[in-house]
C-alpha cells in the first residue's frame, strides 16, 4: 500500500509540473535600445560621449546603463509594464523618475518617444 500511494504521488508531481507553462512575451520592445549625446570638444573640455542604453528583456524587467566615452558610469535594473501601447519604466531602488514612452514605427527606425514626442532611444 505504501509503495503505491508514493508511486501516485510521484506521479501527480510529475503531472503538475508538466501541466504549468510560463506565458510568452513576444512584445516588440524586447531587444536593446539607446541614445547616444556627443558634445564637441571646446578649448577647456574633451570631446564627451554619453550612451544610454536600455536593455528591455521577457521578463518584464531590464538593465539600464549610462556610459561616457564607452566606460560604464552607471548602471541599474528597471522594471516595465505595457498597457493600452503604451510603456511605463520604474527604476526601483533608485531617485530616477519613472519614464512614459510609447514605441514609433518611422521608416529609418523604430524609436521610443515621451508624451511629448522627444526620442528617448532607437532600437539598435
């Protein structure tokens, strides 16, 4: 009787385990994002480059660096939320503002935009 009842437990194990599927995220702003500033150099100052880049991942969650001239000056995971097309970014952990952007189809490229129409980052 013993063996049984752990046979049909092992068994229902196995069956629940199988049964639970993780849902697919296939939202277009999966992949990576980004920006980049350059300021001319001037007789005082170097010439600067600032890249920001988002990296959205399935998961509903990503990881946000900021780098001058191509050393990491800082760097933090953020979370995402995609609702009615548009997208909202919180950095917890953080004093960075939550961001609200959407996505923008144009013909060269595929950017992410604020209310107000500024771009935030191309995807790359």
């Amino acid at each position: 009787m013993k063996k049984l009842f752990s046979f049909l437990a092992i068994l229902g194990i196995i069956l629940a385990s199988n049964c639970s599927r993780i849902p697919e995220n296939n939202n277009p702003v999966i992949g990576i994002w980004s920006v980049v500033e350059v300021t001319e150099a001037t007789e005082t100052a170097k010439k600067q480059t600032l890249r920001q880049e988002w990296i959205f991942n399935d998961a509903y969650l990503g990881r946000y660096h900021q780098k001058n001239n191509g050393s990491i000056t800082f760097k933090t995971d953020f979370r995402w939320t995609y609702e009615d097309d548009v997208y909202t970014l919180t950095y917890p952990g953080t004093d960075m503002s939550a961001e609200i952007v959407s996505m923008l189809n144009e013909e060269d490229a595929t950017k992410l935009a604020d209310a107000a129409g500024n771009i935030m980052a191309t995807r790359e």
